[in-house]
C-alpha cells in the first residue's frame, strides 16, 4: 500500500470513530431531555437576539423621549452665571427680548448663580401660576 491510501484510511477510520462518538453524544442529549443538540444553539441564540434588541430599545428610547426641561442658556461662569450675556445686550429688557425671540414664550437663564425661568406674556403667566404656589402654613 502505498502512504497515501494508508493516510486516507486513517483519515477514514478516524472519521469513522468520531462518527460513532457523535451519534453517542446525540443520543445522550435525547436522554437528557434535548430532542437534538440544536436546540440548545437555538435557545442561545434566542437569549443573545433578545439581549441585542433590548439592548437596542434601551440606547434608541433616550432619543425618542421628549426633553422635559425648560429651553434655556447654559451657565457661562458658576458666579456670574449669564450676566455677561446681560451685559452684551445692552439691558435687562433687551436680554429677555432676544431671550424669548430665541428660545420661545418661556424661557431660562443663570442670573448669577441663580436659576431663573422668565415667561414672557401675562396669559403665559396665568396659566403657569400655580407652580409659583406656596403652601399655607
């Protein structure tokens, strides 16, 4: 015989055997309560799209909801807040003018370090006016 048909009868043999061992293997998935071998790849499968997809609704829902905060300026500096804004405008009443013409009928702004929410017409005023409530003491 010449070396090659004795590497492919090796080669042959050896198939053979691992064969034999996956039809064992096969038979003690049944017996385990598997019907087949696959359906512990589908299982993982299954686990691994169904993380990827709530992994996905997770990232894409920050996207989808809508902000719920007042539309305003950033703090410029911690201690002056948007004074320097202010300042740029000429006035006060100017700075909310453009304020509002920028950012809507209410708007935000740091007047110094503090927070400050500026609704622009009376009407806007009255129905927002109960957030301004105090409770009586």
């Amino acid at each position: 015989m010449s070396v090659k048909m004795i590497t492919f009868l090796a080669l042959f043999s050896s198939i053979q055997d691992y064969s034999a061992e996956l039809r064992m293997l096969d038979t003690k998935w049944y017996y385990q309560g598997f019907s087949q071998p696959n359906s512990m790849i589908i299982t993982v499968c299954f686990l691994v799209a169904a993380t990827v997809i709530a992994s996905l609704v997770l990232y894409l829902s920050r996207y989808l909801v809508k902000e719920k905060t007042i539309p305003g300026l950033i703090l410029t500096t911690a201690e002056d807040g948007n004074i320097g804004e202010i300042k740029a405008a000429g006035s006060f009443q100017n700075f909310l003018q453009n304020l509002h013409n920028l950012l809507g009928p209410i708007a935000s702004f740091w007047y110094g370090g503090l927070y400050t929410v500026s609704i622009a017409s009376p009407e806007l005023f009255k129905e927002h006016a109960h957030a301004f409530d105090r409770p009586c003491k």
